[in-house]
C-alpha cells in the first residue's frame, strides 16, 4: 500500500515539477516609427502614415508583418470626394497584413530602415498606390530591438544569422522553449 501511495505520488509530483520549470516567455512587439507616406489614388496624391508592425523575420533578410496606412480627416475627405462616395464609405485605416519587407542594404542602429515594394492597397473599391518607401525603427533596450540590431550587424559583416533569426523569431512569438534559438 505505501509502495502505491509513492507511486501515486511520485507520478503526479513529477509531470508538476518539470510543468513549473518550463520557460513561459511573453511575446514581444515591435512597431516602425509612423510616417507620412505618400500614396497615389488615380492622379491625386495622398498622405497618410504608415506603420509597420514586425511578426516574424528570416534569414534572407526578409520580414513579415503588418502594415497600417492611417488617413487623417482631410485626406479621406478628399478621397470622398474624388470618388464621389460618402465620408462615412472611406475608412480612417486601411491594413495589409502578411506584408513583406526587406532590411535596407547596410542599414544599422541605431536606426534600421525597412525596404517595402510597391504596395496596392483597396478602398473603396479602388486601388490606393504607394510606390516604395522606406520605414525606420528606432533602437530601444527592449530585447527585441536588440536581437534586430544584432541581425542587422551580423547581416552586413556576411555572417550566418540563422540562430539570431530563430531568437527573433522566439521573441515574437513567445515560444516557451528559449533553448531552440542557442
């Protein structure tokens, strides 16, 4: 009987103690520095800002993420206009998610810079056009940034970033398992 009673013991202490070692990290986010872009909507020019918000990067030097294009009032009045629909039809944001963007060629901290192509997004039912532009993130102390500052070193010498990338990677998706970035 106290050989079943240890057992028992043992079986439910153990799963229990290695639960309450594991890892849990929480995610990170990390967003460009918002900036007027221009945009064309058939031949009127346009000015919003745009921010982009990191969700995962790879070895290439490519990053996914999502972008968000906000109108201020003047500019989704003259879009109003222009397409002859109500105010209330043209939305103040408009997002691309899954967006790819590319690290500028030797961009560095404290500032790294972020190519984006030409990007077409809808409203309205009519195409809004940016044609490229560029993005910056500031350096900060957060983990996050840094691991980015890092890459982005690493990537001009022309050295590997395969485990920098996955440590980025871990950080924005808070995986619990840190050991799978070393």
């Amino acid at each position: 009987m106290f050989r079943s009673l240890f057992l028992l013991t043992c079986l439910i202490a153990i799963p229990a103690i290695a639960f309450s070692q594991a890892k849990v990290r929480k995610t990170e986010t990390i967003s460009t520095t918002s900036k007027i872009t221009l945009a064309k909507l058939n031949t009127i020019e346009i000015k919003g800002t745009a921010v982009y918000t990191l969700a995962a990067a790879d070895s290439d030097g490519t990053l996914t993420g999502n972008l968000v294009y906000s109108l201020p009032e003047l500019e989704r009045q003259k879009i109003a206009q222009a397409l002859s629909k109500p105010l209330a039809e043209i939305p103040a944001n408009l997002t691309a998610n899954n967006l790819t963007a590319k690290l500028e060629k030797n961009t560095h901290c404290p500032e790294i810079h972020f190519e984006f192509a030409e990007l077409n997004l809808e409203i309205s039912g009519t195409r809004l056009q940016l044609n490229r532009f560029i993005l910056s993130l500031t350096e900060s102390d957060q983990k996050l940034s840094r691991a980015l500052c890092i890459w982005t070193e690493r990537t001009n010498k022309g050295v590997a970033n395969k485990g920098i990338v996955q440590y980025i990677n871990l950080l924005l998706k808070g995986e619990e398992d840190e050991e799978q970035a070393k």
